[in-house]
C-alpha cells in the first residue's frame, strides 16, 4: 500500500474501510467540548460496545425477577454462564472449545496455571520471563519461586535485549534454551511485549522449549484480540489473558485461560480446586471426592461471576462477526499508516519508534520513545483531545485499533504530535 500524508488519503482510507461501521457499535469517550476523543488506548482497556448495557440489563432483570431460579430459568441460566463464552473465546485464540474457560483475573489464572505446570524438582527449578516483564507477572514468578523454596536469584532467568539493544533477539531465546534448557522448568513471556509491543514468534519458541521438555506458557494480556493466535496447532502449553484490553470487556473483566488439549485429561497434573471445576453432573450432590470436568473447565474455582462474562459476551459477539482475520488486516494497514506518518516527522522531533517494523513481529501498538520533554508532550497531547499512555522511564504507547478506530484519527494524531512536539523544541 503506497501511502499519503494528507487528509484526503486518510478519509479515502476510511471510506474503503469495510470494518468502518463496527466504529459505531462503541461508545467513544467523549472531551468536556463534546468532540470525541481520539482514543489509542484500547490497549489498556479498551472502549465500551454500546451492546454492554443491553446484556447486563437482561441479567439485572432476570435476577429482579427471578432471584435464585435464575441459575436455571433466567434467558441465559447462570449456572452454565460461562459455557456461553466457550465458542467465541476458542475461535480467538485458535482454541478447541475443551482448551479454554473464562475464570478469574489474569494474575490468578497466572498463579493456577504454574501450580499445574511448573513444576520444578531439583535439577530443572528455573523459570524464564522477560527482563522487562510486566511487573505483576513478575511479582508471580517470584512468589511462584519462593513457594517451592527457591530465590529469584537461583531461579529467575530474565531475558533481556543485547546491550544497547531494545528488543529481545529470537536467536538469544534459541540460544538459552539451547545453553540452560535443562535447568529450565518454565518459559512464561509475553506474546506481545505491553512495553515494547515486540509480537514474539509463538509457535517456533514453544517448539524449541518441547524440544528441550520445557513447560512454555504465555501472557496474552496484549495478544488476544490483537493478533492471529493458533495456540492449539502451536502446542501451547498454557496462556492466560485478560479481557478489558483488546477485549473491551470493562475495568477488572473476568480473565481466559488456555490449556492444550494433551493436559486437560490428565488427572495426574495437580491444581488447586473448587468446585466449578468439579463434574457437572454430580456437583449438586455436594459430595466431596474432587472429580475435575476433564476439560480447561476443571480448573474452575467458583461459579460464574455473570455480570463481568455479560459484557465480554457482548464484545465477543462483535469479535465474532467481525472476525480476526479482517480485523488484523485492516490493524496492518491503520498501525503501517501511523508508522509511515510517524516516519515522515521532521528530524528536529526526537522520536523513536521502538516496535519492530516488521509487522509480523507486532500487533497495533507503536511505542514511542520520546528523548526529551517526553512527559510533557503526553500531557499536551492529551489537553489536545488524544488519550494515548505514559510508561516509565520514556515511552509513549499508541495503539490504534481496528474495531473503532480511522485512519482519519491516525492521521489528526501526527498533525497534533508535530505541533506539539515542535512548540516544546522551539520553546527550549
Ligand atoms: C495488563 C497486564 C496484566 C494485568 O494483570 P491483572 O491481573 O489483570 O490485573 C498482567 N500482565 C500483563 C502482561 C499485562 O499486560
């Protein structure tokens, strides 16, 4: 695609735009002006689909009327509430339908998934992250260590970019498994990166982890809704992620989580119980004697928290018909435009673009780094109507997304960056 700087290019793009019209099924955030805001922070909790009210409503009145008879006679019985979900959530991450469950929060399903698969004895304890791992799964790892008596110290391998570097090199994960596989229990990593928004090669690193009978799991946290995912055919072990980034599920949505199909069945591998989790069809003869559902639904501990799964379901249903494959088409082309206006800046404007330019190595996000007055120009940006994220030290995180952004607000983002950039460099 040959692109254009100019306001009429990023209208005829909107125009083309087969997906446009999904724009309209969000409620966009709105500035005390009026004016929506232009809003890249889907990677952080993304937009409310207007459907979300209606859903909640349905279950708000069913419980108005029905109180506890809801679990069975409610539109959509609570009891197996969670079962609604499976179909869509399967197809999103490239899942058979007995692979995933929605449960919990992310760091909880973290902590599940390593008391069922790391599983360290004394010549392999080692667990593998990124050195700039997102600091709760960080904070996961650690404890995981400490519960089976090892030290972060002895225990912890953080990847990290080569000197000088800012991303993590494929062939230095290749080479570590290939140095220190035998000592390694678990490789947990990001599948997109949230800092640099680097999109790891899933399926080759898992495949040379087996090679070495390494557990692999992933944090999908900035990969589901955002990237093509066949976690099934690339024989992940295990992934977890939450659902109100991509996922447009709300603040603190119910979280996924992943477990292959070769593990479900196997009663041997230990996990810490409840009784969601306990077969169907004698779970209400309250008898102890745990007999996990031989699914990822056996590793359920508590019943479905109905009103955080009916705003997922009402996202998942745009999932559904708009579907990953057009949606990464069209977020290739939305993020390629905001890289090649990003690319045409003026020199004078210290920025760098931090995400591999490769757009198989990324999902929508670009991470900025800003060398100068980084803060500031995120604060004049958003004064000026543009909600995008700050982290630490020096990033800016932008992330355009296919469901309801345009190519017009891409475009109106660099205008905005130019000026604001340029105001602070004249004002030095
Ligand atoms: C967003 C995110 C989290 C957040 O964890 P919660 O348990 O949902 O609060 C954790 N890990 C990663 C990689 C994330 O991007």
């Amino acid at each position: 695609m040959k692109f254009e700087n100019s306001y009429l290019f990023a209208k005829q793009m909107d125009q083309n735009d087969s997906l446009s019209h999904f724009r309209n099924r969000f409620h966009i955030p709105v500035r005390p002006n009026g004016d929506s805001f232009i809003y890249f922070c889907g990677n952080s909790l993304g937009c409310q689909p207007r459907s979300v009210r209606r859903f909640l409503e349905t279950e708000l009145s069913d419980w108005e009327k029905l109180g506890v008879e809801g679990h069975f006679l409610a539109r959509n019985p609570w009891m197996p509430y969670h079962e609604f979900l499976t179909t869509s959530t399967a197809q999103l991450v490239g899942a058979l339908p007995e692979e995933v469950v929605v449960m919990n929060s992310l760091t909880t399903n973290l902590h599940l998934l390593m008391v069922s698969f790391y599983r360290p004895v004394k010549t392999r304890f080692k667990i593998v992250i990124e050195s700039d791992a997102f600091p709760s799964d960080a904070y996961a790892v650690e404890s995981q260590l400490k519960f089976h008596g090892y030290s972060p110290e002895e225990g912890l391998i953080k990847i990290s970019p080569r000197e000088g570097e800012t991303l993590i090199r494929e062939e230095d994960i290749s080479a570590l498994i290939k140095k220190e596989g035998k000592s390694i229990a678990l490789i947990l990593l990001g599948g997109v990166n949230y800092y640099t928004g680097q999109l790891f090669d899933i399926k080759k690193i898992t495949a040379l982890a087996h090679q070495k009978d390494i557990m692999v799991g992933w944090d999908l946290a900035h990969a589901a809704g955002n990237v093509i995912l066949k976690l099934h055919e690339w024989e992940v072990d295990f992934a977890a992620w939450c659902s109100y980034k991509y996922l447009n599920s709300g603040p603190g949505a119910v979280a996924g989580c992943f477990i292959h199909q070769k593990h479900v069945n196997n009663p041997e591998i230990p996990r810490f119980a409840g009784w969601w989790g306990h077969d169907k069809s004698t779970r209400f003869k309250m008898e102890h004697g745990f007999q996990p559902i031989p699914t990822a639904e056996g590793w359920q501990l508590s019943n479905a928290p109905v009103f955080s799964m009916a705003a997922l379901r009402a996202s998942m249903e745009i999932f559904d018909e708009a579907g990953m494959e057009a949606l990464t088409e069209k977020s290739k082309l939305l993020t390629g435009y905001l890289e090649f206006l990003l690319k045409s800046l003026p020199d004078s404007i210290p920025l760098e673009i931090i995400t591999p330019a490769n757009p198989e190595e990324r999902g929508c996000q670009l991470s900025l780094r800003t060398f100068e007055n980084g803060k500031k120009i995120h604060e004049a940006l958003t004064d000026s109507g543009i909600i995008c994220d700050w982290r630490e030290p020096d990033v800016i995180r932008v992330a355009p997304v296919p469901l309801y952004n345009t190519f017009w607000e891409v475009w109106k983002f660099v205008q905005i960056l130019k000026t604001v950039a340029t105001d602070f460099q004249e004002n030095e």
